[in-house]
C-alpha cells in the first residue's frame, strides 16, 4: 500500500519535490509508519520502482530453460512486456525510473549510474541468451550478433515506454506489430547462416 501510495506521489510531484508526509497522506497513513519500514525516501523510491517490475523483470532474469519453442517464448515475454507499457502503474515507473537517471546524471551520482549501467547490461544479457537458445534450436541465424540484437530491442522497449509517456493515448500495438515482422525478417533461416 505504501509502495503504491509512493509511486503516484513520485510520478505526480517528482521525487526530489515529493515528501515522506505527502507519501504517508495519500498512503493514509502517518509518517512515521512509513519511516518504520523505509528509513529515507532513496530507501522507499528504490523499492517503488522495483516493485512495480519485480514480476516482469524476474521472467526476463530467469535463465532461459529447454523450451521446445524458445523463440516462442522470447516473443511471448516480448508481446507481454510490452504489453504492460498502458498499465497506469507503469507509466508511473517510467516517470520515477527516468527522473531518477536524470538525477543521478546532474549529480553526477557515479554510483547511481553505475547500478543503471549494471541493471541495462544484465537485461542485454539475458535477452541475448535466450536469443542464443533459439540459436541452438536453429530458429535464429547463427550470423545474428545476439547481443546487438538484444541492445536494440532494449532501446525499442525503453523508446516505445517514453513515447507512451509523452502520449498516453498512443497505441503502440502497430509499432510493437512492426518491430516484431522487422525482428521475424532477421530470425528468418533461408540459408540458416
């Protein structure tokens, strides 16, 4: 409930602006409450943005099992993921996750950065390697540099999340349908090189 509460204040008045009252108001609740689970407002924000991934984000991390269809299930998990990009929810991370880049950027806060530089790096990873999966099973072109790959649609993902933001009234299913065909043409195996 105090997650919640935190994530509309943050994504409403920004984080710096935001205070732990302003929290604890629209969680119903007292300061001190908050302060008895979450000992700074860094500590509560921190927890806000991986809250409203965690499920999400645990389903990309997981090492890719034998799938019988791994390619598949990369565009299953991509279809939902992005999926998830309308949710009110969501929008209210992206708003707290890029404020809090771009002040860990003005601040020049090298361990905030380097924890996002880790965090990016990690999901490129795991998208590579369940690229990599569907390269064993001959669905992708063993050519395919699949960590580029996975850098790009990484930065589609983060691209479409943005452009969601700015407008909500976006459907982004016509460009998820276009990335899709445009990966589905570089997964194609005419002569599996």
């Amino acid at each position: 409930h105090i997650l919640a509460a935190a994530s509309l204040v943050f994504s409403q008045r920004g984080v710096q602006a935001a205070t732990m009252t302003e929290v604890a108001t629209e969680a119903g609740i007292s300061a001190g409450l908050i302060y008895r689970y979450f000992p700074s407002k860094e500590e509560l924000l921190a927890c806000a943005m991986t809250e409203s991934t965690q499920d999400l984000e645990a389903r990309w991390m997981d090492p890719p099992v034998d799938h019988p269809d791994p390619l598949g299930e990369f565009l299953e998990l991509s279809k939902h993921t992005f999926g998830s990009i309308a949710d009110p929810a969501e929008q209210q991370h992206t708003i707290m996750h890029i404020e809090h880049l771009l002040t860990a950027v003005r601040d020049g806060d090298s361990l905030a950065l380097e924890s996002a530089r880790e965090n990016l790096d990690g999901i490129v990873q795991k998208i590579s390697q369940r690229l990599e999966a569907a390269q064993r099973a001959g669905q992708v072109r063993k050519s395919v540099d699949t960590v580029a790959l996975a850098q790009v649609a990484v930065d589609f993902y983060w691209g479409t999340r943005l452009r969601k933001m700015i407008m909500p009234e976006l459907d982004i299913d016509p460009a998820f349908t276009m990335f899709t065909r445009m990966m589905e043409s570089t997964f194609e195996l005419a002569d599996n090189t």
